[in-house]
C-alpha cells in the first residue's frame, strides 16, 4: 500500500510539472496578459476562440485542448487569451466584452 501512496504522489508531482510546462509552452505562443483588460494573473488567463470553436477542435478544452494545440506545432489564428471574466462576458454579452 506504500508503494501505490508513493507512485500516486508520485504522478501528482510529475502531472503537476506536465502541465505548468504546458501552460509556459501556451502562454509564450499565445501571450501572457488578457488581450481585452491587460490581467496578467495567469491563474485567471485562458484560450478564447475568437470566431466560435471550429469543427477540428470539437470538444476539446483546458489542458487537452493546449496539449492538442502544442502537438499542431502552429499559433491557431482563432485563439487568443483572455481572463475568464472577458471570456464569459463575451459569451453573455452577445460575443461582445462588456469592457468595451
């Protein structure tokens, strides 16, 4: 039993270090600040998809999605950062930021 404790520590630490190099990896291709309001807290930074999510994306979102998009090797033009208050605002404003 102390074995399997050790190995899921173990795979938290290393699933830990995956994705902080997988957000460094998004954020210097895609930015590092809100595009809309300029927050630069990266815990409240995400993708937006600019003009809707395209079919070749389908549901992906979150670490599979910026896993997805390191595999692609190219900066999709559709995506952009954002924080998550203009990425919601958009949404419930009619693709608009309630900013301006």
């Amino acid at each position: 039993i102390l074995l399997r404790m050790e190995y899921s520590e173990k795979r938290k630490q290393d699933n830990a270090v995956y994705r902080a190099k997988l957000l460094e990896y998004i954020f210097s291709i895609y930015g590092d600040a809100c595009e809309c309001c300029g927050e630069y807290e990266r815990k409240f930074l995400t993708l937006d998809h600019t003009n809707g999510r395209p079919p070749e994306h389908g549901i992906k979102s979150g670490f599979v999605l910026y896993a997805w998009l390191r595999k692609q090797g190219t900066k999709d033009p559709n995506l952009r950062i954002l924080c998550f208050n203009c990425n919601l605002g958009r949404e419930r404003n009619g693709g608009l930021c309630p900013h301006g």
